[in-house]
C-alpha cells in the first residue's frame, strides 16, 4: 500500500512539473495582467485595444479585448457574459451553465460552448478597482480542453 502511495506522489508531481515546465507567464503590459500559456504560444497582436496570441498549429487561440463601462458590477456580471453569448449568436441551450472562477485579481465568469466544430471558452472579468474589464474568447481543438481551461484560470494583475 504505501508502495502505491509513493508511486502516485511521484506520478502527481512528475506531470505537475511536466506541465509547469511547458508553461510561461505572458504580460500584457498596456494593463497590467498576467496569465499562463503554453511556451509555444505566439503573441500575433498586443495594443491597447487587443491582445491576440496563438499555438502555431491554430489548436489554441487567445483574444482579450478590454471593456471600458463603470456600470459593471459584481451583481451583473453573470449577466453580462450571457448578454454577451446571446449577441454572438448562442442561444440559451447552447450557453448552458455559466460558471464562476476564483482568481486573484478578477471577479470572472466563463462559459465553455461548442458550435458546429468550434469550441470556444468565453470569459468575463471584473476589475474591482478599475473600470476597464475584459473579455476573453479561447478558441480550442478537443484534444487543448485543459490547456484552454487553464489559461482561463490563470488571469491576474
């Protein structure tokens, strides 16, 4: 049993490190935020009015697009990303649920929709102490699921 134990240990922590050695932190300086990708990952596009960033076989794309509007608030910001799904054309079904994350920096919702052979995670984040946010849409191939989930998760400032 403990023989068990410690090969598990060992298997966790060898694809942990697996992983976080395949990763960077990227800065989008114009605002300040941080988040993780894939080392591979190529900045296509960084102004102040997007950051675009891709793998270069196209299996994961980024796109952050700031939102300047002092009216969001913690209180709507689920909606907003609705309203946001249903203007690119989703319906509610296809939205299904729309789930929180814990970050740092942001207050965040994202929904993970998949239309025809798209598959996109669309992200809304708060900055509480700014009234520029975000919106962000990870487009990925089925087999960068996680990858996209991560990076989504990584957000800060």
């Amino acid at each position: 049993m403990n023989k068990l134990i410690i090969l598990l240990s060992v298997m966790l922590f060898t694809s942990f490190y697996t992983y976080s050695q395949n990763t960077i932190r990227f800065n989008w300086d114009n605002y300040g935020m941080t988040f993780n990708a894939p080392i591979n990952f190529m900045v296509e596009k960084e102004t102040a009015e997007e950051f675009v960033a891709k793998l270069p076989n196209d299996n994961l794309n980024l796109s952050i697009i700031p939102w300047k509007n002092n009216a969001l608030t913690s209180e709507n910001l689920h909606n907003s990303l609705r309203d946001l799904c249903l203007e690119l054309g989703y319906s509610i079904s296809e939205i299904g649920t729309i789930r929180s994350l814990n970050l740092n920096s942001y207050e965040s919702y994202y929904v993970d929709v998949t239309k025809g052979s798209m598959n996109l995670i669309i992200q809304v984040l708060l900055d509480k102490n700014n009234d520029t946010h975000f919106y962000n849409v990870i487009v990925y191939t089925p087999k960068f699921k996680n990858e996209a989930l991560d990076i989504a998760a990584s957000f800060s400032h």
